[in-house]
C-alpha cells in the first residue's frame, strides 16, 4: 500500500511540476499556438485547481502513510503479546485485552484500507487531468497584457 500512494503522489508532483513550467516558459519565449484572454484565464484556473488538489492529495498520503506506520507497530505488539500470552493459561485477563487491542486494530486498518481505496481514483482523476493540462497548456503564448489583466482579476475577486 505505501509504495503505491508514495508513487502516485511523486507523479503527481512531477507532472504539475513538468506542467506549471512551460506555462511559464511560455510568456518569455513565445512559442506555441498564440491564445485569447478566455483560454489563458482557463489554463491558469486548471493549473491552480491541479495545485490545490495535490496538495491535499500529498497531505492525505502522509496521513495514510503515518497511520500504516502506527499499525506495523502496532501489530507487531500485538504478535509479541500474542506470544507471550501463548504458554500461559492462568492469564485470562491478558488474554481478554489482547482481543479488545486486536478489534480496535482492525477496525483501524479498515479505516486507513478505506481511505487508501478512495485515495487511489481521486489520484487518477488528478493525473487525467494534469495529462488533459498539459495537452491543452503547455505550449501556449500568450501577451503579457491579457497575463497582467487576468491577474487583476483574481485579485479584485478576492476582496
């Protein structure tokens, strides 16, 4: 499971990371298909919803990551109490804790399994949309004018 999320959120760094960059490039270089106001409002809109949503992505990750963590060591306690209590019979009320422990962690690990499994998708989802971004973005020109106004804008929205 670890790899797996860790994975996901390196590439969705790499392709904002990959995408926010010829955007940039782009004012100064001047290449690409030349586009309107409207198409440069929507590629900043798109590259600013991509950055908000990895971010939460990259948060849940270490969230789920720290959680996996916390139930490794847990069940190893658990195995070492587990075999501690194994030769003794005279331990029953070990033995009733043990299994409260052992209840509470699965009901942990179904909860962080729970997340996982959402987490996935929504990190597709992510990736589509950074692969949509970059087709549509990455190699656009634009004036510094309608970059400037569009700036305007947002922060006039803001207040």
């Amino acid at each position: 499971m670890k790899p797996t999320i860790l994975h996901t959120t390196v590439a969705a760094v790499a392709f904002f990371a990959a995408a926010a960059l010829p955007l940039a490039q782009a004012q100064t270089l001047n290449v690409g298909r030349k586009v309107n106001r409207d198409e440069l409002r929507e590629c900043l809109d798109a590259g600013d919803s991509i950055k908000v949503r990895n971010e939460d992505l990259k948060g849940r990750s270490a969230r789920i990551n720290a959680v996996s963590d916390e139930l490794k060591a847990e069940a190893d306690a658990i195995k070492q109490e587990s075999e501690r209590l194994e030769g003794s019979s005279s331990l029953l009320g070990g033995r009733d804790r043990l299994e409260r422990r052992k209840h509470a962690y699965g009901q942990k690990l179904a909860g962080v399994k729970a997340d996982a499994e959402k987490f996935r998708p929504e990190s597709d989802a992510l990736n589509k949309d950074v692969a949509a971004y970059n087709q549509r973005c990455s190699d656009i020109s634009y004036s510094k004018e309608d970059r400037e106004a569009i700036m305007k804008e947002r922060e006039a929205s803001k207040k």
